[in-house]
C-alpha cells in the first residue's frame, strides 16, 4: 500500500483502524501532536480548536461530495442531512380518493368474487354480477377510517456496512 495522503478516508473490509489510521466516528484528537491534520481539518466536524478538533463521523451515513450541481442542492464541506427512518404527514401524501362500483340490482351474494359490485342489500347479500344500473361512487371521508398510526419506516437504500478510517499519518497534500 503506498504512502496516503493526510486526512485521506478509505473503506475497509476488516474490523479495525490500521497503524496510522482513525475510525472516521466522530472522535475528538488533540490538536498537539495532530496539527498537521488539524490544518486540513479544522473544526468543519466537530471540536472546540482550542484543544482539540473532530474527526469525521460516517457511522450511519452515505458520503456525498462537497458543491454545486446542475439541478441540485448546495453542499458544504462538514454539512449533515438525511434520516434513517421519517413518518410522513397527511400533507406529504397524494390527493387520491376510494371509487367503489355499485347497482341497483338486487344483490345475489354474501361473498365477493371477480367483476361482482354492491348491489341492493336483502337480508345478508351484499354483491350482484348483473351491472345494470352500475354507477361509480367516491367515499365520503367519514366513510373510511384512518389507517397508518403514524408510525415512521426506514428510509434507507440497500446498505453493506464497511469501516471508514481517516490517515492520521502520510504525506500533508498540496493543493493543485
């Protein structure tokens, strides 16, 4: 492996930091005896630049490079965003309305079946293969109860978690 570049981050398919190397997990170092890094880093991830200074925290996170794009937003080196899991809002969701196909026909069955609809209701049949008369209706909203519980779900892509290590020792890059 040749020589990396200070504040280089690679991903590792073993368990642990190598000689040289951080786990990009947030942790706060000390200024003395990392200023070298500490000026490529600064406090864009955390510390107080006084004493000490934070490493990047990738646990939990897709990296996404600094900058402008066509058609996209604004990103700053250091910026956080995103979240594992959201619960959407009414307000989020589509207008979208519940059809039903329904008769005047006398209804035949209690059971429903392919191409039957609800027809008039006698005793405990609900439902009529004769279409005749058939309307589409739109359920008032009383009709339908809420359903959900406002319960969020992931919001993640398919994932293979790695080790992200940040060097802590190489060669201080030059700007180019």
């Amino acid at each position: 492996m040749t020589t990396p570049y200070l504040g280089e981050i690679r991903l590792l398919p073993f368990n642990f930091a190598p000689q040289g190397w951080a786990d990009c997990d947030g942790s706060l170092l000390g200024i003395a005896g990392n200023e070298a890094l500490y000026a490529l880093l600064g406090t864009t991830y955390g510390g107080n630049g006084t004493t000490n200074f934070g490493l990047p925290d990738l646990r939990g996170r897709v990296p996404l490079h600094q900058g402008t794009g066509n058609g996209l937003s604004t990103r700053v080196m250091g910026q956080l965003g995103g979240s594992e899991s959201v619960t959407l809002t009414a307000a989020q969701m589509p207008a979208h309305s519940h059809g039903f196909n329904a008769t005047s026909t006398d209804a035949t069955a209690n059971t429903p079946a392919a191409n039957n609809q609800l027809g008039v209701i006698d005793g405990d049949t609900l439902y009529t293969s004769d279409i005749t008369g058939a309307q589409s209706f739109t359920t008032a909203p009383s009709m339908l109860a809420p359903a959900g519980a406002s319960m969020p779900h992931d919001n993640l892509m398919p994932t293979l978690t790695v080790r992200f290590c940040i060097a802590t020792l190489g060669i201080f890059p030059s700007q180019g």
